[in-house]
C-alpha cells in the first residue's frame, strides 16, 4: 500500500498532475488571503541570541530552535514535530557530538576541489571569521554537531562580475562505512557574477554537513547537491542560503544512494526583487530513507519563490519524505510564492510522507499557494507506448524518465545531467529484474 500524508487544509483540486494521481492543494493570492486567519495565534517572533540563548522561530511548523550550542538539542526522541518521519535509530550515529574520525592520517571523508578557474578562490575559514556563521544558524542536532566539530571551513570565494565558463565541483568521498564525518563549507558569490557549483557525494561514511550561501546583489548562483552514496552511507545536512537584491537563487538536490540521507534546504533574503527556486530529485530503493525538508522565509518585499520536489520508489520498505514550509511575514508585500511535491510510487511496500505548509501574515501579495501529489504507476501510459511498438521495458523507462526530467534539466551541467539519467536508467532496470523475479516464483 502506499501511504499518503498531507496537512494544513489542503483542498482537492480536480485535474491531477499524472493520469491516476491524486492531488491535494491550495492557491491564494492578495484577494482570498484571509490575513487575521493567517496570523491569528502564530505570529512570527525571533529571540535573538548567542550560543547560550537559543535563536527560535515562531510559525507554522511550531517552535523551532537554532542555535550554535550542542546542549539546546537534546538526542530527538521520535514525538518532535521535526522528527517525527525520520528513522532515529539509524541516525544515531550523525547524534553524537563527535569528532571526524580520522585512520592512518586519512579522514573519513576525503574533498577535492576544481582547481584554476579564473575568478574562483578557495581557502578556510575559522570559527568567528565572516561570512562563517552569518548565514547559518544550526537548526538541528546534526547541524550544530558538525558546527562544532569542524575547526576551519572550506571557503569557495567567487569574485564580483565573474562570469564562470565552468562549475566549481567539490567531491567528497567517504572512506568507509560507519566511518564519522563533520564537513562545513561556506560559498560566497561577489555581486552581479555567474556561477555553478557542484558538490557531490560518494563512497560511504556517517557525515553531518553545513552549507551557507552568501549571494551577492545581482549575483546568478546554481548550487547542485548529489548523494549519489553507497548503500552503508548517513548523511544529514543543512543548507542556508541568503539572496542579494535582485539576485537569483537555484539549488538542486538530487538524492539516489544512501541508506539514511536528511537534506535541509533553507532560504531567505537580503532585499527586495531577488528570486530562490528549490528543487529535488530522489529514488528510493528497498530499505531506504531519503528526507527532503525546505524552507523559504520571506522576510523582505517582492520577492519570488518556487520550490518543486519531484520522486520515485520502489522496492519493501523504500520510504521518502518532503516537508516544504514557506513563510510570508507581514513586511513581504508584493511576495509570490509556490511549493510543490510529486511522488510516484512504483511498487508495492513503499511509502511517501509529503507536508507542505503555508503561512501567510500580510494580504498584500502577488499570489501564494502549495500542492502534493502522490500516485502509482499508470498502466495506460505503458499501453500507450506498447500501442505504438515500444516494449514494456523501455515505455517504463520512458514515463519515469519523463516524470522526473523536468528536474534533471534544472542542474544546467550536461556532464551531471547525463550521469543522472544512466543512474536512473540503472534505478528502473533493478525495478523490471525484481518484477521478473516476484512473476517468476508466481
């Protein structure tokens, strides 16, 4: 069975996304918002303070702390609101305030960076040395763990005006399974440049990760995100970014190895007319967990937001989850702002948990809303490649590939792109040989 969760009032709309689906939204713009409704007994407040006083945000996904001292997240027991899709036991090694490990001179993760691109600066940044810690605040017990424990931070500097002809790609390859990981790094884009930034994840290891995103007025920015793991890895990560005056802001998480992946992806921004647009990819195999979490905190006047998270499961026990939660707070007039998610269920035994959440303080905006669609394979789109010559194998393969292109076209590096889609290609070829096998023993 599959299993479907959706919140925050959601209304049926008629037309679902994939023939078979069905989709659970709702859209508002500056003449429906009910603004008292919105706010009523929820309003946004922030308590700033250091790491002895928790910074805490007040909205619609309940208190929620940030803070920089690992004694403010005390080990989650499953009943909190952030935890509550997450598989516990098997993150409890990314729980423990502990240090990289470190074997024969080797860490448990090994990071290479692209090297001699014009415009592009690496180097480290120590704990207190700006722009480290900024832009991001622990959210989460990972999180402050790996602030913690990493003394100097990768720091990826991109100058003003720089118009990058390539991407920036940091590979880190865990070293072994169970071995424990903290990485930290920190990307800064100077105004009115251009870049790409890959940051890809191989091998195994247990790694808590934070990324904070400087971009600069004017600035274009892409960061893509790949877990493409082992089957041993844990990986839980958060990614802050804050957006310059009318800049633009893409991130792309693509999740397909792994046996545990928890990805926070977080945005806000610094001034009037900026864009941020989030978007996901995953496939979850038997036994796997892949967690998406984003939020996109529009703090500031006419801004635009869209975040689409689109997925693929198949196998027992293949779970994924997607919680999208935007906030409008009552100095956003003139936002527009969109969230989706999209899952399509492709065997028996998996389960997809999607959560958007809306909260809206101010009426005057350009428009707001957020949809979920979870379903299964239609069989009516296989009839029609099959009635057309094309084997069931391949018509498969042609309908996912479609359903989850329009993300894979969001990464902008042909060379990541074609990497992605032979992977997915493998995903669906292990989906036929487990459906031959189950027919075969019937």
């Amino acid at each position: 069975m599959t299993d479907v969760i959706a919140e925050k009032n959601m209304t049926t709309h008629a037309k679902p996304m994939i023939d078979g689906m069905t989709e659970e939204g709702e859209k508002l713009n500056s003449a429906n918002v009910d603004i008292e409704h919105a706010a009523k007994d929820n309003p946004a407040a922030r308590l700033i303070g250091n790491s002895k006083e928790a910074v805490k945000l007040m909205n619609s996904r309940a208190e929620r702390v940030q803070s920089f001292d690992v004694a403010d997240f005390p080990l989650p027991k499953g009943r909190e609101e952030e935890w509550r899709f997450s598989p516990l036991k098997k993150l409890a090694p990314l729980f423990e305030d502990a240090a990289t490990d470190v074997q024969d001179g080797q860490e448990a993760v090994d990071y290479s960076v692209s090297e001699n691109i014009a415009g592009v600066t690496v180097g480290t940044l120590a704990v207190g040395e700006a722009p480290r810690g900024t832009v991001l605040v622990p959210a989460d017990r990972p999180a402050v763990v790996a602030s913690k424990n990493v003394e100097n931070a990768l720091h990826v500097k991109i100058a003003a005006d720089a118009e990058l002809t390539e991407p920036v790609i940091i590979t880190a390859t865990g070293q072994g399974a169970g071995r424990r990981a903290n990485a930290h790094y920190v990307l800064e884009v100077g105004t009115h440049a251009r870049a790409v930034v890959v940051l890809d994840h191989r091998g195994s290891a247990n790694l808590t990760e934070n990324v904070e995103i400087v971009v600069g007025e004017g600035a274009d920015l892409r960061v893509v995100t790949l877990q493409q793991w082992d089957d041993t890895a844990k990986h839980a990560g958060q990614t802050d970014a804050i957006v310059g005056r009318n800049a633009t802001y893409r991130h792309v998480a693509v999740s397909l190895g792994g046996e545990v992946v928890r990805l926070n992806s977080n945005v806000r921004f610094a001034a009037e007319g900026a864009e941020a647009e989030l978007f996901g990819l995953y496939f979850a195999d038997a036994g796997q967990h892949l967690e998406h979490r984003s939020f996109v905190d529009h703090n500031t006047p006419r801004n635009t937001s869209n975040v689409l998270y689109k997925g693929a499961l198949q196998g027992a026990g293949a779970r994924t989850v997607w919680v999208g939660d935007v906030l409008i707070q009552k100095e956003a007039e003139g936002t527009s702002s969109y969230e989706a998610n999209r899952n399509l269920v492709l065997t028996d035994g998996a389960r997809a948990d999607s959560v958007p959440n809306l909260e809206i303080e101010t009426g005057l905006i350009e428009g707001a809303g957020h949809a979920s669609t979870t379903g299964r394979f239609d069989d009516e789109h296989l009839f029609y490649f099959m009635a057309r010559g094309i084997d069931e194998k391949t018509a498969r393969l042609l309908v996912v590939r479609g359903f989850l292109n329009e993300i894979v076209q969001q990464i902008g590096v042909d060379s990541v792109e074609e990497e992605i889609i032979a992977s997915l290609d493998k995903e669906l070829e292990a989906t036929d040989a487990a459906a031959a096998a189950a027919a075969a023993k019937a």
